[in-house]
C-alpha cells in the first residue's frame, strides 16, 4: 500500500487516533467491570454458596476479562506500531507495513469485544443459575 501524504494524514487522524482511544475505553471499562465483578461477586451471585457449577462459570467470566484486556492491549500495541512505521519508516523487529499492524490490532480489537460479550453471557447465565437456586 503507497503511502502518501494524505494517507499519512487520514491513517492518523481517523484510523489511529480513533482505535487508540476505542482501545483505551474499552479497557478502561472492561478493567472496571472486572474489579466490580470481583468486588460484588458474594454479594450478588453468593459465590461461596453458589453451585459448583455457577462458581466455575463465574470464574470462566473472569477468565474471559482478563482476556479481553490482554486482547486490546495487544491491538493498542499494534496500532502504536503502524503509526510508528507510518511515522518513522521503520521500527525495530516489525517488517510489516504499517496497514497489515493496523489491521492485526483490528483483529485484536474484534477479538476483546467478542471476548466481552462472553463475559456478559457468562455472567448473565451465573446470575440467573444463583437466583434459580436460590429459589
């Protein structure tokens, strides 16, 4: 892919900036959930009452969490990268252009948000598995 002035120009003000700051929201809010869902795990699901198998889903959803924010910190890695390559030329160990980095964090990105959603229908199937067994 040539890379020209206005390419230069377009690649940074909408395709980074704007993945930059979609990855850092998303992680700010999937850290956040992660810790409320920490926090309030007892008192919501009751976890140390909670079926055996509502406690595994619960701990899968976390699991699922901590992906996620590994998956978007490598998509904001990798778009860090393309607008070094595209700024720079060049960086250290990374031979691709800076369109296939680009398109690697996109990857990642579509990955942490689909890793979310399991999160969200993990947690949804634990809550109504502990309210169902509470009543």
């Amino acid at each position: 892919m040539e890379t020209t002035d206005a390419t230069v120009e377009k690649f940074l003000k909408y395709d980074y900036a704007e993945t930059k700051d979609l990855l850092k929201t998303f992680i700010t809010l999937a850290s956040a959930s992660l810790v409320l869902s920490l926090t309030f795990a007892e008192k919501v699901i009751g976890f140390s009452r909670a079926a055996p198998a509502t406690q595994t889903i619960l701990f899968c959803s976390w699991l699922l969490f901590i992906a996620s924010l590994i998956l978007a910190g490598l998509g904001l890695c990798f778009i860090a990268a393309a607008a070094g390559k595209i700024l720079y030329g060049e960086i250290p160990l990374l031979t691709l252009n800076y369109y296939s980095l680009a398109l690697i964090s996109w990857v990642f990105v579509l990955l942490a948000g689909t890793s979310y959603v399991g999160v969200l229908v993990a947690l949804t199937i634990a809550a109504a598995q502990a309210i169902m067994h509470l009543g």
